[in-house]
C-alpha cells in the first residue's frame, strides 16, 4: 500500500508557562504517564490460537444466520470469519496512524502546556495501537491487510488538514474514539483468538483517556461560541458521524474468501434487512446501544445535541432520548 500526502497548514503555538493551570488536563496526564504500556512486552504473542482458527465471534460477520451463511462449509466459514477480522482491524490500524498525525499536530497548535503535554502522550499511544494491530494482523492473520476505506480516508483527510483545534478535537476524540471504545469492547470481549481480546482490552486502557480531552476541552469552546460558529461545529460533528457510521462494508474480504458478485449482492442486502429490522446479533445489539447512548451522552454534555443535530442523528439510525 502506498504512502499518501495531506496538504495542511497551520500555526504553531509555543507555550512558555509550564506550571499547571488546568487541574483536570493535567491530572489527565499523569494518568496517561502511569498508564503507559509496551506492546512487545506486555501482549502474550506466543499464546495459541482458537482451536478452530476464528478470530472473532461469527455473529460479527455480516451474513452470520443469513441463509448465505447457512450454506457455506464449515472451512468456508474459518475463512470468512479470518478476512473479516483482518478487514475489520486494518480499518481500526490505519485509523490510529491517523489518530497518531493528527495528535501530533495538536501538540502544536493546542493553548498551554496541560493540553500539549497530554496530546504528547496520545501521540505515543496512538503509535502504540497502529504497532500493536500491524503485529497483530502480521502474526496471527498472515500478514493480510486491506486499504483505507473511502469514508475512513474522507475523514482523515479533513481532521488532518483542518487547522482548528476543536475540530479536530470534535471529529478525533468525541466522534471516532467514541466509536473505537464501543467496538475495542465488543472485540474484546467477543474474541475467539485470546490474544486479541489482550490487545483489543490494552487498547481500551487508552482510548478512555482520549475521550476525557475532549469532554475537558470543548465545552468552553462550545458555550462561548457565536450562532454562526456553533452551526459549523453542529455541521463538522454531522460531518464526522456520517463517515464514521456510513458506509463500511468489508467488500475486499468477501472477494477474497471467494464470494461471487451475486453472492455480495445478497450480503449487502441481508445486512441492510438486519438492519432495518433491528434484529442484531447480540455482540452487535450490545455495540449498537453502547455506540449511541456515549455519543447521545457527550454530544448532550458538551451542549451539541441540538434541534438541528437531532434529526440529522435520526436519518442515521441512532437512538435518542425524548427531546
């Protein structure tokens, strides 16, 4: 897979008071100094594998108790279940390289030392999560990697030429960590291969913290800004759940485990029946409801569940409170 360039610009901010001045990002902080760990040390790689060689749960394939899976082999389904998890967490690795240039430039443009110090220490982690799943997906898949997605490369491309702050504060730590927490916890605790369930339980270690820079950082962003700057950052929230909820479907991994254009007809339309009946897998139902009830949850928090935010939530199929 080829490298690729993002064009940005923006100004760095040098910070010359490195007392503490906020009490909360610092604390922050030091809990992501205590919480560092190393993935060559602290990942069990010599671990066996499941017995049956799945990685994940079937129920986090697309077409598990479709009449299509029905059908299949047994050896057929292994395969399945072994490129869907490969695609699932190529996904997931190029998404924290992203994260990982993206907290790199926040380190310069955040406002005094607590928030560069902090985004500091993601910069590290976020190196961490794209070494641990590269190795992941090397050591125990096979080296099978798939592409950026599409929606995945939109976003990317807007959070890292972006030049303010908060949004990409907004996009990175509100909106796609939000969505890495529910799926790191799904995978973890769905894994059939146990190595995977350590990495994927590693990984929550941090993403939490990534969340709390949000939720300590935007609300004065939030509150004091004009009408016509809280409608761009209702917009850019919108913007970054379409992408990040829309439009991922594992196609490479279908046509590698050897699916027929018919037959990835069919898996399309067996995942939007499901879908649309709400008749998830229970791994599936569980990420669902703990997807969007964080996201209801922070966007209400920070003040950005608005009456122009909701309906835009409702088209894509998140649950809300009674407004």
């Amino acid at each position: 897979m080829d490298p690729f360039a993002i064009p940005s610009t923006f100004t760095t901010t040098f910070a010359l008071e490195y007392g503490v001045s906020e009490v909360d990002m610092r604390r922050l902080y030091e809990n992501a100094k205590r919480d560092q760990w190393n993935a060559t040390r602290d990942i069990p790689w010599a671990d066996a594998p499941s017995p049956d060689g799945r990685v994940i749960a079937d129920e986090l394939v697309d077409i598990y108790g479709s009449p299509l899976w029905d059908r299949l082999p047994e050896a057929d389904r292994v395969a399945l279940n072994r490129h869907v998890a490969a695609w699932r967490l190529s996904v997931l690795m190029h998404g924290e390289q992203g994260a990982m240039l993206a907290c790199s430039q926040m380190v310069d443009i955040v406002q005094g030392a607590d928030a560069k110090f902090f985004q500091a220490t993601q910069v590290m982690d976020e190196a961490r999560h794209n070494e641990v799943l590269s190795r992941y997906i090397t050591d125990r898949l096979d080296g099978l990697k798939y592409p950026m997605p599409a929606n995945e490369r939109d976003i990317f491309d807007s959070i890292l030429s972006e030049s303010r702050w908060y949004l990409k504060t907004i996009a990175l730590q509100l909106v796609a960590e939000t969505f890495a927490v529910s799926l790191f916890k799904m995978m973890s605790e769905s894994a059939r291969d146990p190595v995977l369930g350590t990495v994927c339980k590693r990984i929550l270690q941090d993403e939490s913290r990534h969340m709390g820079f949000g939720m300590l950082s935007l609300p004065k962003v939030v509150s004091e800004a004009s009408e016509a700057e809280r409608r761009e950052l209702e917009d850019y929230t919108c913007f970054a759940l379409e992408k990040t909820l829309l439009g991922f479907f594992p196609l490479e991994a279908y046509q590698d485990a050897g699916f027929s254009p018919a037959q990835i007809d069919e898996a399309k339309r067996y995942r939007r029946e499901t879908a649309a009946s709400n008749d998830y897998a229970p791994f599936r139902k569980y990420f669902k409801r703990d997807l969007h009830g964080s996201m209801v949850a922070n966007l209400a928090r920070l003040g950005l569940l608005t009456d122009r935010v909701r309906p835009r939530l409702q088209k894509l199929g998140v649950t809300l409170p009674a407004s």
